[in-house]
C-alpha cells in the first residue's frame, strides 16, 4: 500500500488503495496526510474505486524541503507522478487545500483530469478561515513527551467537541514521528504550512473557477467547526457561489464538520455520492 516516487525533485509519498474501479486521486488538507482519506476507505471507497491518496511535500512521509510550496509546485508533483505511473488522466479531487489544489490542477492541466471530486473547499472560505485553523497549525513542530499525550491534546481540539472516531487515530498517527528521546513531533512544519497559506490566498479563485470544464462535485460539511456555536468552515452560501461558478458544478450538503465528515456517517454518505459521481 505505502508507495514512493520520485517526481518535481522530490520523493513523494503515497497510499496505493487496489481497486476494481476507475483510479481516483485525492490530496489531503493543509496539515494533514494521505491517511485522512481511512475513513472513506472503511466506508467502501475501495474497492469502487482504486484510491491514490497522497503526502503532499512536507507533510506525512514525503520529502520536506525548506521552500517550495506555491500551487504550481504541488501541481508539478501531482502531474510528475501521473507521468511516472503512466496516468495520462484520472478523477481528481482533496478535501480542503487538497480541494483547492484540484482545482489548480484542472484548470491548468485540463487534459489529465477526468472529473473533480471537493470536499469542504470553495473560492471563498469563511472569512475567519486563518483563527479557525490556527489550532491544526499551532500543533506543529512541538515536541510531545510520548504518542499518548500527543493524542489526548489532539482529542480537545475544539473541532472534535464531544466527538471520537478511532478510525481516525491511523491519521495522527502518520501525522508524528518518534524522535531518539521517545518524544514525538509533527511530520509537518510551520512554516511549510504558513508558506502554503500565503500562496493560496494570494491566487485569484474567482478568475480560476470558470476555466473548469470537468464535471464537478463539491461536497460541504455544514456542521459547525469547534464549539457548537462556531460556523462552519466552509458556510453554505460561499459553497453555493463556487458551484456557480463552475461550468458543471454539482453541490452537496452532507453531516459533520470540516474534520468529521470524513469519518463514521458523514463518511458514509460522502462513499455514497462519490462512488454514484466517479462511475456514472
């Protein structure tokens, strides 16, 4: 399952989920990895599909390096491996950034996306975006005493009010390595994640969207992300406008937040409208 590829001057890793069905590529979010994708996986992603989820540089096992991490960077590795595994073209498609980067990737590599899966991603995120995330962010890069106390702070995040799945620890897990001292720390770091941050609000969505001629599904969480009150990350109305946008754009709201719709039910109901998308 654990595959590595050298491709835009780097090793980047991915998750090789065999399939029966059409290849379908997915990129995590902004901090995460290929193993948030787990969740879809136990609800019967694969074998309806064969699911490439990916590492994107500097996160999980691929390479780290110390700048680089714009869109088109991304994009050249995401097309570098096609390339590599003679993918002229594929279904394509992340949850958050890994979303956003889809759609880079088809406006501007049109030929080698068959059609765009979204989740919880739009060309106007909630206007709170940078305070909303700053937890996933401020985990990075600090040492933890030990792989419990780093998952007991990860269970308190606001974003996971009163809510568990263990489904989700394979994530975290991928998410840290073990240094000499027993102590863990993020994979990813700060400033790789800041880095991709600026680039992506500096990019011109509005302009972008309409380029895409693929048929698209955009999947939006409309549970709130933190506390109950919290909006959620991705609010209906800017999901709304970016379908619009889109020459063939399908909406689709589904339960769960930004981080638990990928999980328990809103992972089944997500399985459910990709697999009906990506075979028909």
């Amino acid at each position: 399952m654990d595959r590595y590829i050298e491709t835009n001057g780097i090793n980047l890793h991915y998750l090789d989920h065999t399939g029966t069905g059409p290849t379908l590529l997915l990129m995590p979010g902004l901090t995460a990895n290929g193993h948030v994708f787990d969740g879809l996986v136990s609800a019967g992603l694969v074998p309806a599909v064969r699911l490439l989820a990916l590492d994107l540089r500097g996160r999980g096992l691929s390479d780290k390096p110390v700048s680089g991490y714009s869109l088109a960077e991304h994009a050249a590795d995401v097309i570098g491996l096609l390339d590599k595994l003679g993918l002229d073209s594929v279904i394509l498609g992340g949850h958050s950034y890994g979303g956003l980067l889809g759609f880079y990737l088809a406006a501007h590599y049109p030929q080698r996306v068959k059609k765009l899966v979204v989740i919880d991603a739009a060309a106007e995120m909630h206007p709170d975006t940078r305070r909303l995330i700053q937890p996933a962010i401020d985990r990075l890069g600090k040492p933890m005493p030990s792989w419990e106390s780093y998952l007991a702070a990860v269970k308190v995040m606001p974003f996971f009010y009163h809510w568990w799945d263990p489904a989700i620890e394979s994530y975290f897990r991928a998410d840290v390595r073990t240094l000499p001292n027993g102590e863990v720390i993020s994979h990813s770091t700060a400033g790789a994640i800041t880095e991709a941050v600026e680039h992506v609000l500096a990019e011109p969505w509005r302009e972008l969207l309409p380029r895409i001629s693929q048929p698209t599904l955009l999947l939006n969480a409309t549970g709130a992300y933190g506390l109950p009150a919290a909006p959620p990350l991705l609010p209906r109305e800017q999901a709304e406008a970016t379908v619009a946008a889109l020459q063939q754009g399908v909406y689709r709201a589904v339960p769960g937040n930004h981080i638990t719709m990928l999980y328990g039910d809103g992972a089944a109901q997500i399985t459910k409208e990709i697999v009906k998308f990506v075979v028909n």
